[in-house]
C-alpha cells in the first residue's frame, strides 16, 4: 500500500470493526484517512465538502442502502 502515501482517503463502512481494520491500516502506511463513514448521506457530505480526496473506500451496502451512487462524486 506503500503508494497511497499522503493520499486522502475515506473510509465508508458501517461494519465498526471492518471500518476500524481499514482505517488501521491505511494510517499505518501513512495515509490520511477519513472517517469512517457509515450511512451514505453522510459520505456524500464528506465527499461534497473535501476536495483532497484520492480514492475512496465504500462498502456496497451501508445499513442497508446501496452506496453505488458515491461513484459518481
């Protein structure tokens, strides 16, 4: 993971203990992380409010609602 280096990514999961996994580990190799995020309203807002963002990792299901449309932001 060594090129995500100073990349800002968010991390939108509502599972708290694979949030917590991927946030872990993403810092551990010196990467800004973001969140977690675990409802799709509000990683919309999150998306909409920064524009350092690098990538982002979305679960496909966030309680319930499906979050393909983080794609398109």
């Amino acid at each position: 993971m060594g090129g995500l280096r100073g990349r800002h990514v968010p991390v939108v999961e509502d599972d708290y203990l694979l949030a917590g996994e991927f946030r872990n580990r993403l810092a551990g190799e010196g990467t800004p992380v973001l969140g977690p995020v675990p409802r799709v309203d509000a990683a919309l807002h999150l998306l909409g409010r920064s524009a350092r963002l690098s990538l982002a990792v979305p679960d496909i299901n966030l309680q319930g609602e499906r979050s393909g449309g983080l794609r398109t932001h």
